[in-house]
C-alpha cells in the first residue's frame, strides 16, 4: 500500500500507511518527547456566536466548540460568557484553535479499565505522544498505536499536529499479553459528527429562516452549509424570475439567509428556498396589470408558438405569434422580435392562478385598418410589391400589415389568363385600384385592368364639350333616356332635354314626317324627323353636354 513519508519530532524517519504493524514491534522506533495532562479539562466561556463557542482551557490558545451542543430544541443558546465547561481536548483546527467535546470520557487506569472499554465498544481518553512508522504512538494509560489511516486526518502536518493533544479514541485491537493495542480517532470523530448532524436536524424546521454558507455549485443547484448539516437550494427556488444557472446568482463562499421548505431526518435532506424570502409576485399581478392597459417590458425567450416578455423579475406575459404583427405574412416570432428587445405591448388577459398574462405588440402598434377608408378610398390608385400568388389571384402589399388582392379577371382587359403567374411574379411592384373595402372581414379588392384605357377613355379624350354628335336611343325611361354614341361608349340624356323635345314634337307638322330621310347606324335604325318623340331604335343627334373623365360620364342633349 502506498505511505507517505515524513520524520517526526525526534529527526526519526516515519511512513503513513493504513497496514499498522504490531505497536511491539515499531515501539524501539519511538521516544517519547511528549508529555501532557490529558483527560476533562474545566474552561471558561470566553466569546459567543451563532456557530461556535470559545473557551479558555488553560493552554496558549482558546479552545472552540459546536454552538449546537449548547442550543435547547426551540434553538436558543443555553450558555454565556463566564460560564464554567467541562471539556475534552481533542485536536487543532485550521485556524489554530483547539477543538472540544463536551464527550465525559476518562482514562483507564490498568489493563482491566481497557478490556472493559475494548468489550463495550465505549472510547477513552489518550494523548497523541509522537509519530511513528505508519501512525502514531497514543498514551491511553498504556502504550497505544493509532493507525494513520484511524487518525482522522489526511495530511503529513495534520498528522504531526496531533502530538501533545488530548483526543478520543475507540480501542479496535487489545493483546494484553504482547502489551498490543490499537486505537481509533476517526470511529469517535465520524460518531460525533453524526450525533452532531442529529442534534442539528431536530433544531430544523420547515419555515423556519436560517443562515448557509455556500458550499458549492452544480447545474440544479446550492449546497449550503446550515452549520455541521447541508441544505440544497434547488435553481428553481433561487429567484420568482428565471435562473439560466446557479453561478448567474451565488459563488462559492457566499453567506445569504434561506428559508427551510422541507427537512427529511430519514433520508438527511434539506430542501431550501431564496425566493420565499420575498412575496410571489403573482399574488399582485391582477392589481397591477389590467386589460387594456400599455406596458413595457423584455423580450426573454421565443417559443414556436409565441413570444415570452418578462414585465418584472418573476412575471412572465405571452405575446402569441398572431399578437405580434398585423402582418399575415409572420410565419414564427423570431420574423418580428428578439430575446432582449425592449417592447411595448398591450394587456389582453391576466390570470393570477394559472400565472398567465396574455399580451399584444399589434394592438400597442396599432391598427392600420382604422384609417384605411380614408387613406384607400374605393376608386383611389394604389401600388406595392406582389408578395404572393394563388391560383385565383395575387395579393399586393399595400401597407405594413395590410394586403390587398386582384382577382385573376381583374388582371388583364385583352387577355384571358389561366394564372396569375402568366402576367405577375413575386416581389413585381404594380399599380391597382381599390374596388372594395371591407373593414369588417378586413379585406381590400383591387383590379389592375381598370387602369388600362377603355373605348369611353378614348372616346372623351377625343371629343369636347359643344360637339354634336349621332347616336342610337338604346333605352327611353321617363324623363331620361340612355344613348350609345359608339362600342361600348353610352351617355345620359337628361330630363330637362327630353321634355323639350317632348313638347316639340306636339306642335310638330304630321306631313313634314314623310320627308325625313332614311338612315342607319351600326345595325341600322329609322331616323326620326325633328321633333319626333324618342323611342328606343331611333338615331338622333345631340349636342355633348358634359364630359367627365375621372367619372367616366357623357351627358347629351338632343340637338335635332
């Protein structure tokens, strides 16, 4: 087995190693240079603290014990400075002081007093005398050897800052013939602690507030030192806000006050909480977040589904995919928003007990259809991009969240298409006219040949108000009558002008109705003489009244 090396206090060389040979046979080795008073020592309580109790024994420094020794089972400290103590020595720590056990143990005095120890399994009082091959050399009223690896220690100098010190030990090997005994330091050691940790358990409980020193960190959690017990303190019980890891929050070192949430004596666990030092914030949500109400708050973390804003650490509110934009071409939150974007978003629900708060950008941005009449009259001229095609039509970007589309018999006036591709293609910006809007089902209808120029647009651009022209009564109705002046060209004869030749043609000589003349137009009809009441089929001349371009309106009068 593997020893470390080291000498000891006379220049003799010695090894640690757990294989202890017989205390006979290393004992020519050892001479004693040590020599102290062992067994209870009475001491005066010098100093208090919540952890530690410090004691005068009499030797160059104080002595420090387990405030947890002297706490009743409601926690409070049963001693003071001044007190008298009955106490053992039982080594040094790291920061010099002696370290005492209330433990009463006592000395055997003779080979029975160790038998009888060795049998009940009960420890004894010895002095550490030096170090020797593989341990070291304990008076416990006889010459004992203490394994290294029995010692309760790791190192080289832990080892040889033993020697002169009062410890508790448990005899594990008695030959009383060959004078051979063993003891054990680190049985009694881990015995106390245990005891200690029990101690420690009882004065536990949950709900109660305590004081931890982080031990270490890990992925999930803190272990805290509660003072001779640990204590997990799970990441999730670190803060009401989202904790990516623990070491975001604590070091290693770090003291902070915890409340106890479970304590598990069986199983010697300790469940701890940070964040139930504090309220849950959700207890207040609804008194402070209203629906309808505007709120700023940090884009935190994007889901396929939505978008998670932090409004303050632990208060989480969703902005769900549809909420983010007016835009229906938003396929997933990232399209819109980031993790660490600062936003304005309105409050559209709040649930304290499910711990939901729904949100939405759009409605803080606010909508682009409340204007859209005003600001996209039908008949008004539009243009944007073509963002996408189907086989019925294309829809065109009017404005950020708002698409308008042109049926496919919208297109073109000259050319019947089987698609809109045929004419169209993505990203193609176009010039259209808004035929409908409907603000309710939110859609705009926009035709692109009705910007194309029609045989009633040339048919103005040629003519002039004053002009007399022929045309063909198509329809007499009262007061009114409808002229076609040409294909697809059809004007409006008024009221005022029908009457007139209305009362004309009562006065009019019947025979002068023999000399009109014959004569057709486009599909023919008979004249009718000056004066002759209108009837549908007649070709009659007229006088242009009126000509309209943006309205594409013709108004005649007749002028025969």
């Amino acid at each position: 087995m593997n020893s470390q090396a080291g000498r000891n206090s006379t220049g003799q060389e010695y090894s640690l190693s757990s294989e202890a040979s017989s205390f006979a046979e290393i004992l020519s080795e050892f001479e004693e240079s040590h020599k102290q008073e062992s067994g209870s020592r009475r001491g005066t309580v010098v100093a208090v603290s919540d952890e530690t109790i410090f004691v005068d024994v009499g030797l160059k420094t104080e002595g420090v014990l387990p405030a947890a020794d002297f706490r009743d089972r409601d926690g409070r400290l049963a001693v003071a400075v001044g007190d008298i103590v009955v106490v053992t020595v039982t080594g040094r720590n790291s920061e010099g002081y002696y370290t005492l056990t209330k433990l009463k143990v006592e000395k055997p005095k003779d080979w029975s007093g160790l038998q009888a120890a060795f049998a009940e399994g009960k420890p004894i009082a010895g002095v550490v005398t030096g170090v020797v091959k593989g341990g070291l050399s304990v008076d416990v009223g006889v010459r004992a050897f203490m394994p290294a690896s029995r010692s309760g220690v790791h190192e080289t100098a832990e080892l040889e800052a033993l020697v002169g010190q009062d410890i508790q030990c448990k005899i594990i090997k008695l030959d009383v013939e060959s004078e051979d005994v063993v003891v054990d330091r680190r049985a009694v050691l881990e015995e106390e602690e245990r005891r200690a940790r029990r101690k420690r358990f009882e004065q536990l409980e949950p709900g109660a507030v305590v004081r931890g020193v982080v031990r270490s960190l890990t992925d999930f959690g803190a272990f805290l030192d509660l003072g001779g017990v640990d204590g997990l303190l799970h990441v999730t019980d670190m803060s009401w806000g989202r904790v990516n890891k623990p070491s975001d929050l604590l070091k290693e070192g770090d003291e902070i006050e915890v409340k106890i949430l479970k304590v598990d004596p069986a199983a010697e666990r300790i469940s701890l909480g940070l964040k139930q030092m504090t309220p849950d914030p959700w207890t207040l949500v609804e008194e402070k977040y209203k629906i309808g109400d505007r709120i700023k708050g940090t884009v935190a973390r994007l889901a396929d589904f939505g978008a998670f804003v932090e409004l303050e650490p632990g208060v989480e509110g969703l902005i769900r995919t549809a909420d983010l934009s007016w835009s229906r071409k938003v396929r997933k939150p990232a399209d819109v928003v980031q993790p660490g974007d600062r936003v304005e978003v309105v409050v559209t629900s709040v649930s304290a007990s499910a711990k939901r708060i729904g949100l939405s950008l759009k409605q803080a941005l606010g909508d682009p259809w409340e204007d859209l009449v005003a600001r996209m009259p039908v008949g008004s001229i539009v243009e944007g991009p073509v963002v996408s095609l189907a086989d019925f039509g294309a829809f065109v970007e009017l404005t950020e969240g708002i698409e308008g589309m042109i049926h496919i018999g919208d297109i073109s006036r000259d050319k019947r298409l089987k698609h809109p591709r045929e004419a169209l293609s993505v990203g193609q910006r176009v010039r259209a006219m808004v035929l409908e809007l409907d603000r309710a089902r939110r859609r705009v209808r926009l035709g692109m040949k009705q910007l194309e120029p029609t045989s009633l647009d040339e048919y103005i651009a040629e003519h002039k108000t004053g002009d007399k022209v022929s045309g063909r009564l198509i329809e007499v109705s009262g007061n009114q009558a409808r002229v076609e002046l040409g294909e697809g060209v059809v004007a409006v004869c008024r009221a005022k002008a029908a009457a007139q030749a209305q009362r004309a043609a009562e006065r009019a000589d019947l025979a002068s109705l023999t000399a009109m003349l014959l004569m057709r137009w486009k599909g023919g009809g008979e004249a009718g003489p000056s004066g002759e009441p209108m009837r549908a089929g007649q070709i009659r001349s007229f006088r242009i009244t009126t000509l309209d371009p943006a309205s594409k309106r013709i108004e005649v009068e007749l002028a025969d």
